[in-house]
C-alpha cells in the first residue's frame, strides 16, 4: 500500500514538471516565464520527494528529504526574484508591457 501511495506522488510531481516545462515552452513573457518555472519546479519537487519519504525506511534518508525540501523552498523564491529584478532593470519595454503606457 505504501508503494502505490508513494507511487502516485511521484507521478503527479513527474505531471507537474511536465506541465511546468510546457508553460515554460508556451509563454511568451520572461516573468509569465518565470513564474511556470517558479512554481512547477516547488510543487514538483515537493510532491516527489514526499512520495520518496514514504518510501523512505531509514531515519536519516527521510530527515536529509525534508533538509531538501526546505532549503529548495528558502532559495528558489530569492532565485525568482532575481531573475525579476534583472528582468525589470535591463528590460526598456517593462513599464509599457507592464503599465500599458
């Protein structure tokens, strides 16, 4: 039973990279863009590894899945922004695309 249970994580987590990578592929705008990323790679990892803690058997193994899983979750937002900010300083078109000026 914690096979299958750990089994159908892993494969929404699989789904939502791939959606994720879809999005990436689709959208036109760097912050559209970014934001498919930003997502799809948290909630996909997330719902990967917790099916890997499931499946965990040793203590150590499922304490280094969540040591992951958080600081995956603590840098990935600071990445995100990043890139924003970059996306906003260097882009001369960002306030008409984005005020509609």
């Amino acid at each position: 039973m914690r096979e299958i249970i750990a089994g159908i994580f892993i494969c929404m987590g699989t789904i939502v990279f791939a959606l994720s990578l879809l999005g990436i592929y689709r959208l036109k705008y760097v912050m559209n863009r970014m934001h498919a990323a930003a997502m799809g790679d948290t909630m996909g990892l997330g719902l990967v590894v917790i099916g890997l803690i499931i499946l965990g058997h040793d203590v150590f193994h499922i304490a280094k899945y969540i040591l992951m899983i958080l600081f995956f979750w603590m840098s990935s937002p600071i990445a995100s922004h990043m890139i924003g900010k970059v996306e906003m300083l260097t882009n001369k078109d960002y306030d008409e695309r984005v005020h509609g000026k």
